[in-house]
C-alpha cells in the first residue's frame, strides 16, 4: 500500500488531536504525520504510534511535500491556508465550514455520498458539520427504502462542539467559578441554551442553516424542507438529536429495524422497556451513530420518529474526515 505525508492543521485543538489519535487507531498509510498550527502552539508534543511528535509553525512552507492535509483551525484559517496548502500540491479536507457549500467542493460522508467523489481530482473536500453528519447516516438507508419528504430535528449538542472553551466554561461553573473566557452567552452549567452560533435575520442560527443546506446537498435533495431547533445542553461529549422524518412511501418498524441494522456504522439500541436507548455516555469515544426509541409519528402520515447519538470529535469531526482520507486514497490509487 502506497504511503502518505499527512499534515493536521490545527494539531493541538480538540479534534486536531482527535484526527492524530484516529489516524493511528485506524493505522492509516502515512509514512510522515506533521502536526502544524500557529506560532505560540509550535514545539508542543503530541504522542503518536508510540512517541512524540513536535508541533511545527504553519508555513507554507509546512505543506512541501504533503500529500493530504486535514484542517481543524476554523473558517478563518481555512479560507486562508487551504489554499495554500493546495498551490504547494496537498489535498484538504476541511473540517470547517469555510468551503461546505462551494458548488465545486464535495460534501462527504462516506457511508452516505461516496459517489460525489468520483475521483481525487477536487483539491478541497469538506467535511459536513457534527450534527448535520449524524443525522444523515441516520436518514440515508431510510430515504433508499421510503423516499424522505420531510425531516424536523432538535440537537442537544454537548459543550466540546465549542472547543476547549467550552469545555472549560462547563467545568468552571460545575465548580462555583466563572469561566475566565466563556465560549457561550449565558452559563451553561444546569442550564439548556437555545442557541447556537448567531443568530439571522429569518430567527435562525448560522448552525440551524448549515443543518439545512448541508442535508440537502448530501443526500443531493435541494428542495428538502428541514426544520432545525440547535440546543446547547451541559453534557461534555457527544450530540444527541430527536428527530421526525416524513416519508413518500409507508413503512413496517420492522422494516425500518432492519434497513438502519443493516447499514455500515450505524448500532441499532431500541428496546424501551428494558430502558435500552442511545446515551451521550454510551457514544462516546466510540465512532458509531447510535440510532433508538424508533416510533411512527402520530401527528401525521408515514412519518418516523427516532433519537440519534455520536461522538461529536469523533465521527462528527475527526473520524469522518480520516475516512474520507481513507476514500480519497482508494481513487487515487485506482488511478495509479
């Protein structure tokens, strides 16, 4: 198997450090990992197959030489250095949503859309947003069997989805303390946060609207009507959604137990009277998409009601990505 030089940009945030440690769980094909970031995190050690490495200063030329490079620093740093990183000869796959709805930039979950990378010709790929990723694994095998019409949905996102200032915000109010710099508007501790990212004009959230145009370009629907409610709850990792689709076509639960039993990366835990549904605690560190409390709608007509959980670093962000690494290598090696 060909071997590869792979850069992470944002090395040492949160799900930087989740792409190192996925891409030696999952023992993927580089011969070099180059961790970059920006000049006050350079020369900080990360632990990789067994060492260390050492953070370099993102430069261009950082990118000499790099075969793909997997970004987690933000929008900002996206639309700055990825296209750097491309001019230097690197393909990006870009955790932010710098580039998401670029007509010509492919969406990717890989169990959901391979087929909109058809080849390792794009040099930008991006990465789908956490809560947008799960709820499409969840959708994909039904919308095959059903057809979807319609889908409503309510996250209850945990505090890494902020960063580390999330994190430190939660921990410093379950403490008695104020968070020195806090990552959300009101405390979060006891408390549930109807908001996530700005607001728009329309009422809703920038997250809210990357749920509704990053669903439709996946599943290739862009006339879906998704009807988003993005919640901040004091929970550390992993999203949990509650969500309604409506169908063109009547199903069996049954049926729907099989096609989600069915389909890679998705753990089917639905037996209610034993108390067995998906849990935050249950996903995490895993990569599965947890799916349960499966029930028709009574409100309307072929309409399904499910509860989904993931680890929101880890198939939400860094899993995701490395596999579509993982996709982009098999093309280009079927190239030659």
């Amino acid at each position: 198997m060909k071997q590869y030089t792979v850069a992470v940009v944002g090395a040492t945030g949160l799900v930087g450090r989740t792409m190192i440690r996925i891409l030696e769980q999952r023992n993927f094909p580089a011969h070099e990992l180059r961790a970059l970031a920006r000049a006050h995190s350079a020369g900080t050690r990360l632990p990789f197959r067994g060492g260390e490495i050492s953070v370099g200063e993102l430069t261009p030329a950082a990118f000499d030489g790099v075969d793909i490079a997997l970004f987690s620093a933000g929008g900002d740093a996206s639309r700055e250095w990825a296209p750097v990183a491309v001019e230097r000869g690197a393909v990006v796959i870009d955790n932010s949503s710098a580039w998401r709805m670029h007509a010509d930039v492919p969406l990717i979950v890989p169990e959901v859309n391979p087929q909109a990378l058809t080849d390792a010709t794009p040099r930008i790929i991006a990465n789908p947003n956490c809560s947008t990723i799960q709820m499409v694994v969840v959708l994909k095998p039904l919308h095959d069997r059903y057809e979807l019409c319609r889908v409503a949905v309510s996250t209850y996102q945990a505090v890494s989805g902020a960063g580390r200032k999330g994190l430190e915000q939660l921990a410093a109010e379950q403490r008695g303390e104020t968070a020195a710099s806090p990552a959300f508007p009101h405390p979060i501790a006891s408390n549930v946060l109807p908001q996530i990212a700005d607001f728009t004009a329309d009422g809703f959230t920038t997250e809210e609207h990357k749920m509704i145009d990053e669903t439709r370009k996946i599943l290739d629907l862009p006339a879906l009507p998704v009807a988003p409610t993005c919640v901040r709850v004091p929970v550390a990792d992993s999203h949990s959604e509650a969500v309604s689709a409506t169908f063109v076509r009547d199903f069996e639960l049954a049926d729907v137990r099989s096609a989600l039993t069915d389909f890679p990366c998705l753990t089917l835990i639905d037996d209610p009277a034993q108390a067995q549904y998906p849990l935050a605690a249950t996903a995490r560190g895993r990569d599965d998409v947890f799916v349960g409390r499966l029930r028709r709608d009574p409100s309307t007509d072929r309409g399904l009601m499910m509860w989904v959980v993931s680890d929101n670093l880890r198939k939400g962000a860094a899993t995701n990505a490395v596999q579509i690494a993982e996709l982009w290598c098999r093309l280009k090696e079927q190239e030659g």
